[in-house]
C-alpha cells in the first residue's frame, strides 16, 4: 500500500466511522526549518486538490534552541498547500500592493466553481508612524484573483482591483473581508465597524461571481440593502477584525471569534437564522491559555470544511507586544488549533 492510499483510508475512517483521531494540526505548523510561524490562518478548500491556508505576517528561516536564527525572512503573507496530511509551503510573499503601498495581510476568499476560480480579499496596510507592535494602520482593500501552481509551489496572480469598501472618518471606519460565506448565489461577506477601541459586525453582499466587481455591493441596515457603505448597520457588538461565520447542518449561521472585540482569552460562538441575524448572545466554546503578560490571542476562526466526528476545528494566533520576544521565544508566534465539540448540530457545518 502506498504513503497515499493509506492516508486516504485513515481519512475515510476519521470522517465516517469516527475510528481515527483528527489531524494534528498544531503539530504541522510547529516547524524549526523554512516557514517557521505566521498569524492570519484562514483556510480556502480546493475541492479534490485539498486545501490551501492562508497566512499573514510570516518568518522563514532557522530556529535553534527556540530562538530564530539570523539571517531569517519576515514577509507579509504566505501560502501553505495542504493535501491529506501532506503540506506544501508555496513561495512567498504571494500578494504586493500594485501600488506600492504598505503590503498586504489576507482576508477571506471564495472559490467559484464554474468557471473555476479563486477569489480573496486582501487588507492593504502601511505604517502608522508610531513604534511597537501596532505601529500599522489600514488603507485600502483589494480583490484578487489567483491560481495555485503545484509544479512551480507557486501562486499566480491574475488580476487585482481595488475596492472603495474601506473607508473611514474622524469618528469611524469600515472595512470588509473579516469573513465570507456562500449562500446560493450570494456572497456574504462580513467586516467591522470600529469606533474608537469598540468593534461591532457588519455585511455586505454581493453575486459571488462579481464578489470584484466595483458597484455590486450591498449593505445591510438593519432592514434592506443599500447602496452607501455607512448606511452598514452593526449585527453585534465585540466582534475580532478577523473570524469566520459557516452555514450549519440545520440551516443555521454560525459565528466563531475571539471575544470582546479580538484580543482575549475567551472564544466564543454566536448563531442566527440568516446571515444577517438575528444573532444570539455569545457562548465560550474555548479558552487560549498562552494569554497572558506581554503575550496575547487573537483571530479566532472555524475550519468548517476540515471539522469532522462532530467536532469543529477552530484555529486562533499568539503574539506579544514585545517584538524581541517574537524572536528570542520562536514558539510564541505560530498558529494553534482546537477541536469543539458542540451541544448540537444547529451550530456543525
């Protein structure tokens, strides 16, 4: 029996008669050779081709002893195929601004069938001139279209647009990207309306095959669609710039992100019968113990098309405000997994 064939076996089992344990996630991005840790961890599937993560800030190089070893490479983000249990780190980094403006951290994306494409939001970023960890501020929003090159382990970009669908003012701002998710022909995707330090959800909608397309958005105010990105009414308060919300077997939507606006211990799960809500009050669904001191959690996020045995794979990322402990403690910045198990099948993708 080949390497293969016995993986797809093991798979089979874990999925249909519950015989295997899951996947070791954590244990795959635990590395001390070539990609060495990131944040971000969206997940996009490929169908039979398996699944490609997506990753924002990443180092490449050596750790010894825990500790990174110069010369190592920091880009802005990164690809990681995932076929099986077999992972394939793709060059890097995939995606820079046209513009040469700032770079880019990943958003959610979509994979259009028919024709076949693949489709993500990028957050465009550049520095805020101040020092320290959140020396950054947003500034743009695009739309890409790629295409995965197994042979080259590479990335081909297709096209880029840049959206109006960030803006912001003396009192707020909105962007789009924190999450999407395909209801028939639509395409819901989910951002934040951040006042001051307080986070609130938002979305939009669009045909999923114009999710590029300058003049096809809509936003919802809390009744209707609208035209006017400010007229986006908040879902909820405490949302993460970064989650994820999946459609569950009962026909439920399922909110999954760190709670209290992003940066806490405490993850939690909210559900509504629409994408646009009502949605319910918060419940834990786990808890980051790494959160703690200078080191904190962030970017809770579901793996809808990887949870399997009733359990929803759910992802999150670590980091401190000490950029030298970054450094000098390598097993700080990578991404860690969960499995949750769920009082029901209202909330199981």
């Amino acid at each position: 029996m080949t390497k293969s064939a016995g993986i797809a076996i093991y798979l089979f089992l874990a999925t249909t008669i519950g015989l295997a344990q899951p996947l070791d996630y954590e244990g795959f991005f635990k590395r001390t050779s070539g990609w060495t840790g990131a944040d971000g961890t969206y997940s996009f599937p490929l169908g039979e081709e398996g699944v490609v993560w997506g990753f924002s800030d990443t180092f490449f190089g050596e750790v010894v002893d825990n500790t990174r070893v110069a010369p190592f490479r920091f880009v802005n983000n990164s690809f990681v195929l995932q076929k099986e249990a077999e992972l394939t780190f793709l060059k890097a980094p995939v995606f820079q601004p046209p513009d040469d403006v700032g770079w880019f951290w990943l958003f959610d994306g979509l994979r259009l069938e028919h024709p076949s494409s693949n489709q993500i939001l990028l957050g465009q970023f550049r520095t805020n001139g101040l020092a320290g960890a959140f020396a950054f501020e947003q500034c743009g929003l695009w739309w890409a279209e790629y295409a995965i090159d197994k042979e080259q382990q590479r990335v081909r970009v297709l096209r880029y647009r840049k959206l109006p669908y960030f803006v912001q003012n003396e009192k707020a701002l909105v962007t789009f990207g924190s999450a999407i998710t395909q209801v028939g022909p639509w395409a819901y995707i989910y951002g934040i309306l951040q006042q001051g330090l307080e986070r609130k959800s938002v979305v939009a909608r669009a045909p999923k095959a114009s999710l590029g397309e300058a003049g096809t958005w809509r936003f919802f105010d809390g009744e209707s669609w609208q035209r006017d990105i400010w007229r986006a009414a908040p879902l909820f308060q405490g949302a993460s710039v970064e989650y994820s919300v999946h459609q569950s077997q009962s026909g439920q939507f399922v909110y999954i992100g760190n709670a209290e606006g992003g940066m806490h211990a405490d993850i939690v799960a909210r559900r509504a019968p629409s994408p646009t809500g009502p949605w319910s009050e918060p419940i834990r669904v786990g808890q980051a113990p790494e959160h703690k001191d200078t080191v904190f959690v962030y970017n809770a996020k579901a793996h809808p098309e990887l949870s399997q045995n009733g359990k929803i794979l759910i992802s999150y990322n670590v980091n401190t405000s000490d950029l030298d402990q970054v450094v000098n403690d390598a097993d700080i910045y990578r991404p860690r997994f969960l499995w949750w198990t769920p009082p029901s099948s209202e909330w199981l993708p």
